[in-house]
C-alpha cells in the first residue's frame, strides 16, 4: 500500500516542480528562525537561521473565502512541494516562517499538510505580506 502514496508523492513534486524542470511552480526559499534556550553565562540565547530550498504554486483566495479575520485581502495560498530541490524532503512548514516565492516575502499563517497514511505529499500554506 505504501506505494500508492510514494507514487502520490512523486506526482505533487513532480507538478510543483519549477517550470525549468518541467513542473508548473517557481522556485521558492522556506526560512525558519529558531531561538534555542537562554544561556546565562553569556546572557542571550542562539538563534538559528535554517533555509529550505524548494518549489511551489500561489493562487489567491476566492473573495468568497476572505472572511476578514482567519484570511484576510491580500493573503495568498502556496502549494509547496513535498521535496527540496535536492530532493530531500520538505519539512513541515509552521507559523512565523517565512517564504520567498517570486520576489515577494510571505509569512506563513496556517498550513494544511496532505497526508496520506503519515506520508506528506504536499503542502497548502496561507501566507500574508
């Protein structure tokens, strides 16, 4: 059965893929800042800055689906593929990240992963400028 979803996968990352590589999405960078514990010897904490390489598809809200307080005008939704363009796998995007899709900076609101059976084939995030 598990290869029902691996075939699912490959599908999304194949039509996600960026148009150079024969998919319909734009390559895109997935940035997330983490802030690790606070060391008292040196009175701060380490902050990491880890960047994701990966490709996607923006579409904008239907104006039926902008209700003014969960999405907003101007919000966008990115479909970000499930693998990095090294073919790793994307990792679960979570609020606060930010993604850069076609020279604009989104932050991300909401993510609805699609997974099948535990494996994520995909990626529906709600971004804001």
């Amino acid at each position: 059965m598990a290869d029902i979803y691996d075939r699912a996968k490959a599908s999304a990352a194949r039509m996600l893929a960026p148009r150079s590589a024969g998919g319909k999405g734009l390559e895109l960078t997935l940035t997330r800042v983490t802030k690790g514990e606070y060391d008292p010897e040196t009175g701060t904490s380490p902050v990491t800055t880890d960047l994701f390489q990966g490709s996607g598809f923006r579409e904008n809200y239907k104006n039926s689906d902008i209700d003014g307080a969960r999405i907003k005008q101007g919000d966008v939704k990115i479909l970000v593929s499930p693998v990095q363009l090294t073919g790793a796998d994307m990792p679960l995007p979570i609020t606060l990240d930010k993604i850069l899709f076609d020279g604009e900076t989104y932050t991300v609101q909401n993510v609805e992963p699609w997974d099948y059976a535990g494996l994520s084939v995909g990626f529906s995030v709600q971004a804001r400028k």
